[in-house]
C-alpha cells in the first residue's frame, strides 16, 4: 500500500475497519518480527545512526537527520546521509546532485538532504553506505530503515508524531505500524517526540517502562515573523498536510484557503496552474512545505512558476534536553568502537 494511500481509519481509535482486518494484521506483524530480528548481514567501518518511525507516513524523520546532521558537523564529522529515495526512478545507488538530479531521479527527501550533505540514494542500504564510504564520510545517519536488517546500526533513533502516535496500534494493513509495537521497541535506543499532541502518551509511558530514554523536540519556523498576517492559500502534499496548516496558524498567518495532497504528490501542470490562478483571484499568497518545493523544482514550466510564487517554509527541530544528541553520539561512537575491537580469545 502507497503512503499516499493511507486510509483514514489507521488514525482513529478503535476503527472497527482496523478490528475487522486485525487476523490480517496479526501474520503480517508476525513476518514483519522475523524479518526484523535477522541478524545484520553487513557492517560498515564507520558509525551509523539510523532514525526512524514505528508507522508508515511522516513522524518527522527528515528534519531529526537535518538536526543530527548539523551537530555531527559541529564534532568534526564528515555527514553522510543514506536514503531510499522513495519516489525516485533512479534504483541503483547514486550520488544526489543538486544540479543534476530533481524528485523524479531521487525523491523530495534526498534533494533537501543533499541541500547540506553528502547523500546516496538506494534501494539496497549496504550498498549505499559502501558508496558514502568512497565519498570520505566519517559517519553515515540513514533516513529510514529502522526495520530493515541488511545493515548494522549503531544507534536507532525513532521518531513520533506527538499528534499521530502510533494511530489505531494495528499492523498493517489494519494499522499504520509496520512491525508490532512492543517487537520494534526492543530494537529501539531512543524515542524523540516531534511536533505538540498527546497522542504519544502511551508511547512514552511503554518507552519509560522499557527503561529506555524518551526526547522531546519544538518544532521552530525560520524567519517566522515574516509571516505574520499574510493571507494564505496554503497546499501540501506530505502524510499530514494539517500539521503544515496549523503550524501556519501558529505563527499568525491567515490561512483563507488551503490544498491537501497524497503523500510525495507529483504536481501535475493542470494542479499547478490551478493554484495560480486561485492564489490571483483570491489575492492569496502561496505557502507550501519544503518538500513540496523540492518536488516542483525542475518537473516543468508551470510546477517552477508555482514554487517561485510560492513563500517556503522552512522547519527545524529543537530538543528540548539541551545534552540529547551529545549522548545520543556518545553512545553511537561507543559501540562502534566497540565492534571495531577484535573478540577476546576464550581460554
């Protein structure tokens, strides 16, 4: 199933679609386990954090890489980021280049990605990461994978959206999780809150019980005040475009009209020339997410006029435990230390 196809009822509470589905959902978490207690088949000869989400869609796993990112920098790290690239055509592992590649070769993701670091696209992760060690990287943070054993991680950092949380708790396809909750969670160092909700009290209440830490993030708009007041017509096209539009709110734009789109949604030059139009009639000014503005880059004429006329909102995320990634980083460099180190001989 398509992230852009994501049924409602994964959201809600006790949906009797995701009961009805539930036998379903019971061996495919059951598979889903398995698969993920295999024992990595490949180790890499530098650290590897990977952040990820415990559902399908968005929790905020692309700005937590940006944030990660930018502190790796700051400790002397050569960053280099491994991405799937959903959505692009390119399958075997590249190189992303800003200046030759748009979303159609490689994805929204890996475009903003490759805005600040090195970035490898591909399917087969073990791959990837071979190929960010040949562009010199000193440490690689994967966008996703958390459920995927081909590579060893040092550190797994998953994501939650405070205001999703892990939706009606089913696997899928009753549910968004992709693995039962309960399984993942053994695999799981940390847990970081995205975003304001409290959908994610249960999360953290089980995380806690777990004895495992358990961050929390503000979500800040660069520039915000520029913002402020603006008549917006406001289009998304991310897992959750209502987060993008009360995130509008907050920062005091008068959001008139708003678009919702599927998930990584490939703008057509029709869907473009009727957000223009709009925006002109109405007197409205644009406002989309930097994902979006990613995906229109380079896809044609009229998608290029939409992201020129359209204001970008820019994101960064905050922890708010001011020590979070100096331990988080600690503790990677740690234990890849420690799997560097030959076994002690039995006597």
């Amino acid at each position: 199933m398509a992230l852009d196809e994501a049924p409602p009822f994964w959201w809600k509470k006790n949906s009797w679609q995701g009961y009805v589905l539930s036998p379903i959902s019971y061996i495919y978490g059951r598979i889903a386990a398995k698969r993920m207690d295999v024992e990595a088949s490949a180790r890499v000869e530098v650290p590897i954090i990977c952040v990820g989400n415990f559902v399908v869609g968005g929790a905020g796993k692309t700005p937590t890489v940006h944030m990660l990112a930018k502190f790796a920098r700051t400790q002397g790290f050569k960053v280099g980021i491994l991405s799937r690239g959903h959505g692009g055509a390119i399958t075997t592992p590249t190189v992303v280049k800003l200046e030759k590649h748009n979303a159609h070769d490689v994805g929204d993701e890996a475009l903003l990605h490759a805005e600040n670091s090195t970035t490898v696209i591909s399917t087969n992760r073990v791959a990837g990461a071979e190929l960010l060690l040949k562009q010199d990287c000193t440490i690689i943070l994967m966008d996703d994978g958390f459920q995927n054993p081909a590579l060893h991680k040092d550190f797994n950092l998953v994501v939650v959206d405070a205001k999703r949380g892990l939706g009606n708790g089913f696997a899928m396809p009753g549910g968004p999780m992709r693995v039962p909750f309960k399984h993942q969670l053994l695999h799981t160092d940390a847990v970081f809150i995205t975003g304001k909700g409290n959908a994610s009290d249960q999360v953290i209440r089980k995380t806690a019980r777990a004895g495992k830490p358990t961050f929390h993030s503000r979500i800040e708009v660069i520039g915000r005040t520029k913002y402020k007041g603006q008549k917006a017509l406001a289009f998304a096209g991310i897992a959750d475009p209502s987060k993008f539009f009360d995130t509008l709110e907050d920062i005091g734009v008068e959001l008139k009209a708003r678009q919702s789109f599927g998930d990584h949604h490939v703008f057509t030059e029709e869907e473009c020339g009727d957000l223009i139009d709009r925006s002109k009639s109405q007197q409205l000014q644009l406002f989309t997410t930097e994902k979006d503005a990613a995906r229109l880059k380079g896809m044609g004429e009229a998608q290029d006029k939409v992201r020129e006329l359209s204001e970008v909102v820019r994101i960064a995320l905050k922890p708010e435990d001011p020590a979070m990634q100096k331990r988080i980083f600690n503790t990677t460099v740690k234990r890849f230390n420690a799997r560097k180190k030959p076994a002690e001989p039995i006597e």
